[in-house]
C-alpha cells in the first residue's frame, strides 16, 4: 500500500520526508522502537515522535512486554495501514465540504473590496461605499476567476476521492 503515491503523499503531509522514509524502511510485523532507529540511523526521540503521530493517527499501535528479571519494559510497535485509506476519505470528504461551502458563498454573493477588507454588497451599501475602517471606496470585485478556481479544486479533489475509492 505505502507504494501508492497518492499514500506516500499523504504520509508525507503527517509525519514528513524523514517519517516516510523511516516507515518505507519498517519490515511487516512486529518491531521495537530501538530496532526502527537503528535500521533508519536514526535517533530514537526522532522515531518515537513519528511513531506517536502515527499512533495518534490509529495508523500504527504498540504493546508492551516487562521482562520480569530485569522491569524492562519494551514497546513492539506494528503498523496497520488499514485505516489509510478510509483516513485519507475523511481528510478529502472534509476539504470537499469546506470548498463548496465557500463557493456557495461566492457563487450567490456580490462582492466589495476596500483597501482593507472584502464584503458583501450589502455591507458595502450599508456604509455608502465608503469603508467605516480605512476610508476608503468600496469597489465590485469580479469573482468568476476565484469560482474557477474553486471549481476546479473541487473537480481535482473529487478525481483524488475516487482514486482512492479504486485503489
Ligand atoms: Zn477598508
């Protein structure tokens, strides 16, 4: 699954290059964090740090092992890359609600700009067109290239979903 680029992307975004590179690494199975480290030669704060972010992100999950003669406790992580997909669903779903929300907004409003501010007509005509902060004239804004825009978004995430959807 971690070869999809779409999954390394969206690793990338979590816990950074560093992270996917040190995950990219990690054998199936269980594993200690001190075995992460030393395969990635990498310190173990930096992996424990990514290991928590993952683990926050119920991608991966650890159990503890007390060795009884010596009250060491280990830590065996494993990963489960199961809930990626259905992750990576939400964060589309979410970005997708918040795009149409706002092209809703510019869609179905007439738009001012001052010097300091951007509104909608009706405030505009409430203060006369002129700013009650900086005082300035309140000009139409043409919005139908930030609607493009919006819309083409909204197309590219929507591909994205249904990428994921099919992978
Ligand atoms: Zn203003």
């Amino acid at each position: 699954m971690l070869a999809h680029d779409m999954v390394k992307e969206y690793f990338r975004k979590i816990i950074g290059d560093e992270g996917l590179q040190i995950i990219m690494n990690v054998p199936d199975g269980e594993i200690t964090d001190e075995e992460i480290a030393r395969l990635s030669d990498t310190k173990l704060t930096q992996v424990r740090k990514i290991l928590y972010t993952l683990y926050e992100n119920r991608i991966a999950e650890y159990r503890t092992e007390r060795d009884d003669n010596s009250g060491w406790v280990t830590y065996l992580w494993r990963f489960d890359y199961s809930n990626v997909r259905k992750l990576m669903e939400e964060e589309a779903e979410n970005k997708l609600k918040e795009l149409r929300t706002r092209l809703d907004r510019e869609k179905s409003g007439v738009f001012y700009r001052c010097k300091c501010q951007r509104v909608l007509f009706e405030e505009a005509a409430a203060m006369d067109f002129r700013c009650d902060e900086c005082g300035s004239d309140f000009e139409y804004v043409d919005n139908k290239d930030l609607i493009r825009e919006l819309e083409a978004e909204i197309d590219k995430i929507e591909r994205w979903k249904e990428q994921i959807r099919s992978s």
